[in-house]
C-alpha cells in the first residue's frame, strides 16, 4: 500500500510539530477549543477506522495472516440477559443537548412521539445467523427490500462478509485471523440489507434510532453489549434532526453534508475507543456496507396491555444484575434493588431505630445548616433530590427556600416515589412537586417544563457510600450534566467512627436491617421466579477497613 511507512511518519512527525506549536500560544477562543476537542475525536474514530481497514486488507490474502494473538478490546463480552424489554413509548426526548462534547449531528434535542415497543436485551448471535442461512435467507426474494436482493445477487452473497464455509463448517476472518465462527458470539459484518431481511425473516423489525436512544437512556443495566460489542443498525435514514446547524467554518461539512442515501447505526463496537461512544452518538453508513463492526438487536410492535413475555426496563435490569452479580465468586448485589414496596418500608423503620444515628445526625445538621445551604438557591429554584426515598429530609430544605420553584424527587421505588410525592404535594400545596421514577446511576434529562431558576441537586444518607469509586464519579459528572451549569449540590456523607458503633447500625438488635437484607431474595423469588430459601440464609454487617466502608452479607 502506499504512502510509505516512512512517508506516514514524517508526516505525523509534521502534524504533532504544528499542534504543539499551537498549543504553546494558550487559551483560545470556544470554537477553536471546540475544534480541537472534533479534530481528538476524528482522530478516535480514525483509530477504528484503521482495525477495519487491516481487516480489509488481510482478508485479501490467501494466506489468512493474523494482527494479534488476542483481539483488542477494552471489555469483556457481556452475559446475555434473555427476552425483550419493554416500553410504553410515548413523547421522549432525544439528543445531545448537556455538557461535554459531541457531534453537531447529535443535536440538538428534541421531542419524538414512540408507540408501545419492545427492544432485545441481547444481540443477534453467530448461531442465530446460521439458522437464517439454513433456511435459505439469503435466497428467498421476500425476505429482502428490492435493492437489498438486487445487490445479494450482484455481489454472490451468501453469508455475513469474511464468512466462508468449508466442509460444512464456517469459518471467520477476524483481526486474530481465520478461526471457527462462534455460535453464542453476536453476528458482525453485516449490511442494513442483511440486518433488515433477517428482522423480517425473525418477524421482527430493526428499532428506529430513536426507540435504541430512549431503550438504551432510560433503562441501560436491562441490556447487553448496548455498547463495546458491535454498532447496531436502526431503520432510521441519516438526516438532520429539527433545528440542526452544522458546525460554523471549515468543520460545516464535517457531518452535514453526507445526511443522504445512508442509514444510522447506534451503540459503538468493541475497537471504539474507550469513552469515544455515547447513547445519543450517530454513525452511519451506506446500506450496502459491511466492512464495519456491524451487527443489530431486533425490535418489535407491542400494544399497550403489558406482553406477559418481555420484561418491563426495571425487572429486567434487576434480572441481568442478578444473573452477573451471583456468577461472581465474591457474589454481590446492586444496593438499588433493596428498595422494593417492602424494602423502602423496612428502610424508613430503620431510620427510627435507636442504633442507626445517620438520619438522626444528618437531619439535625440540616436543621442546624438551613438559611445557609439555601441562601444561594434563588427565586423559582428546581431541588432535585437523588434517592428521594421518603423525602423526610427535603421538608427542611423546603421550609427554608420559601420561593422555590418546584421539587424534583427521583427514586427506583414507584410506591415510595408516589406516597411521598402525595404528601408533601398536600404539605406543601404551592409548590410544583414532579417526581421521576428513575435509576440515580442512569440520569435522564430533566423535564422540559420546569421553572427556569437554578438548579440544585441533593444527595443526602450517605448514599454514595453505596457506589463503588468510579461508579460515583460517574454519577457525580452526570449529575453535574443534568443539573447545568451553575447549579449546587448538597452531599451527606458519614464519616468513619468506633466500627462498633458502625456495626450496631446496621446490625440492630430488633432484626429489622436483616429483613431488609433478605428482603432483596424475597424480592428475587417474587419478581424474577427464583427459589432462594430465605430462612437458610443469616444476615451479616461488616466493616471493610481497607475500603472504609460498611458492608452488609447474607450467608448462606
């Protein structure tokens, strides 16, 4: 191939000169940063780019040569989570709008009216494909669209491209070279084409982007390998969004100008970049390409009485964290699914037991911290509290910032979210109480229509305790991006003490944190059929003092 090796380098030897160059003159204006920040991105993408391009080449030898023993990527392939989930539609917002970087083709948001549909918690597989093959999928005309048949008998296709059978075994090229083709692997190098007649063969259908982006915001942990697997084809045509601007100057045509003839994909695949994709990221390509690490996950029509066979978001994100969580040696449960109907009842009874002193000693700092905590909020404020809970903590706040504009409680429990969002409404008659049912480790945007004052968030109970580090940084930025420039944010975190006092707390004589831990088998034997014995297994509190943390065990 050509330029040169030597070529190559000289020239990124030239580049890397001049952008240090650049860089040495400081700050610059917003847009130049902003074109900086595209050109870091570009070169991301550039960097998949070239897997799939070495991939191109080497499968035009003979000889089947390999670039690695083992195949580069960042992540595992994730354990497959079974059946569908599903979703009441609906008008939902989509789109790039918050902090940090993205494509101007990502934006800008904007609301799109979804009938009831179910998504695929997992991706179509090897094996799955065979089936298709096996019962003539590549040729049976009624399967395809017509310029999808017309191309399967153009170009001889029979199978996903670097396919080749052999003694009636397939095989694969992949960047680790020709191996046997996996059946549990999920499918890779197939066009829209393909991924549309099987859809079709499977009497499914391909998700529009906009029910992928709603699916994959609003309940992530319910699916597998939404990203880091392989880019996923939606029904969607590449085409500006309501109110789209390209970018101002040379970078106008950066995305603008190829929203024809071409067919979104979603998610992102396991040779992008780490922290390259994102849920609202668009890539496209033309619907007769397959060189790209390409697969899809089905989608369906669902009317609006519940489909006893698929999951809703939240059960089935419960079962998929259940399923890797116990397959751990060191078994380990997300603490959100404590907080059922019963969980979030037996939480509030220990808030009142004479052992667990957080809520007594966080509530009275509040009572003793009031005027100055709200003192910043402002006329028409929005308190966002994350892990509402029962919102008894909040009543302090909202006795001091008299003019505040609405109260947002978000919480996994519904009943918990409802029964405190009717009393406070009824306390508090005035003031606009909005709650979302949501996941705190999943943020949504904020309603559309809330008063335009500051933002505050409240994070109170100590409850990033229950985060591991990186999973409350990550919290902690996406809050930041939900909350918008300017906003506060008020964080109760306990401190380390005597580990027998520690202990006492959650470890009371009553036996009410027991019930509260066993309550999540309860919860599993009633939500997702399991048969935990419950009786055989006895609670345990413990402090880590090499995490700093309190932990609680169930033994069996």
């Amino acid at each position: 191939t050509r330029p040169s090796v030597d070529e190559v380098l000289a020239y990124r030897r030239e580049i890397d000169r001049r952008m240090i160059a650049w860089m040495a003159q400081g700050e610059t204006s917003g847009h130049q940063r902003y074109l900086f920040e595209l050109g870091l991105h570009h070169d991301q993408q550039h960097q998949e780019l070239f897997l799939m391009d070495v991939l191109n080449l080497m499968s035009r030898s003979p000889l089947d040569p390999a670039a690695y023993e083992i195949e580069p990527r960042a992540e595992t392939l994730q354990i497959r989570c079974g059946g569908t989930v599903a979703f009441d539609g609906g008008l939902v917002t989509i789109g790039h709008d918050q902090a940090g970087f993205a494509f101007d083709n990502e934006g800008p948001a904007h609301r799109v009216w979804l009938e009831p549909f179910a998504l695929a918690a997992d991706l179509v597989t090897n094996g799955d494909w065979i089936a298709f093959i096996q019962d003539g999928g590549y040729s049976r005309s009624d399967l395809w669209l017509s310029d999808g048949w017309a191309t399967v008998k153009a170009e001889g296709w029979i199978a996903p491209l670097y396919w080749r059978c052999e003694d009636g075994d397939w095989t694969v090229m992949g960047l680790t070279g020709r191996t046997p083709v996996d059946p549990a692997a999920p499918v890779r190098h197939i066009s829209f084409y393909e991924a549309d007649a099987y859809a079709r063969w499977a009497g499914k259908r391909l998700p529009s982007e906009a029910e992928w982006e709603h699916a994959a915001a609003s309940s992530p942990d319910a699916f597998s390998n939404l990203a880091g697997e392989v880019w996923q084809w939606t029904s969607s045509a590449y085409a500006p969004y309501p109110g789209f601007q390209p970018t101002p100057g040379t970078a106008a045509e950066y995305n603008g100008k190829f929203m024809a003839n071409q067919m979104v994909l979603r998610g992102g695949s396991f040779a992008t970049p780490p922290g390259h994709d994102r849920v609202t990221y668009r890539n496209f390509f033309y619907p007769q390409q397959r060189w790209a690490f390409m697969g899809l996950r089905l989608a369906e029509d669902r009317t609006v009485a519940r489909d006893a066979a698929a999951d809703d978001a939240q059960t089935a994100a419960f079962r998929k964290d259940m399923i890797e969580g116990l397959s751990r040696a060191q078994k380990a449960v997300p603490p959100k699914w404590f907080y059922d109907a019963d969980g979030s009842r037996l939480f509030e009874d220990i808030t009142v037991l004479p052992e667990y002193y957080p809520t007594r000693q966080e509530m009275a700092l509040l009572r003793d911290r009031a005027a100055e905590l709200t003192a910043d909020f402002g006329p028409d404020a929005v308190l966002v509290e994350f892990g509402s809970g029962a919102s008894e903590k909040t009543r302090i706040l909202l006795d001091a910032a008299t003019d505040l504009g609405a109260y947002v409680p978000l919480d996994i429990s519904e009943s918990a979210l409802m029964d405190a969002a009717i009393r406070v409404r009824a306390d508090y008659p005035t003031l606009r109480v909005q709650p979302v049912l949501g996941d705190f480790e999943h943020l949504a945007p904020l309603p559309d229509d809330l008063p335009s004052g500051r933002r505050i968030g409240f994070f109170p109970g100590s409850t990033i305790g229950n985060l591991q580090p990186d999973e409350a940084e990550a919290f902690l930025a996406a809050a930041r991006r939900m909350l918008g420039e300017g906003a506060l944010f008020i964080l109760g975190v306990d401190l380390v003490k005597d580990p027998a006092i520690l202990v006492a707390a959650y470890d009371d004589s009553q036996g009410v944190t027991a019930a509260f831990n066993r309550n999540v088998l309860i919860r599993a034997n009633h939500e997702l059929d399991a048969d935990f014995d419950v009786d055989a297994f006895v609670h345990r509190a413990v402090w880590n003092p090499d995490a700093s943390r309190m932990e609680m065990h169930l033994q069996a």
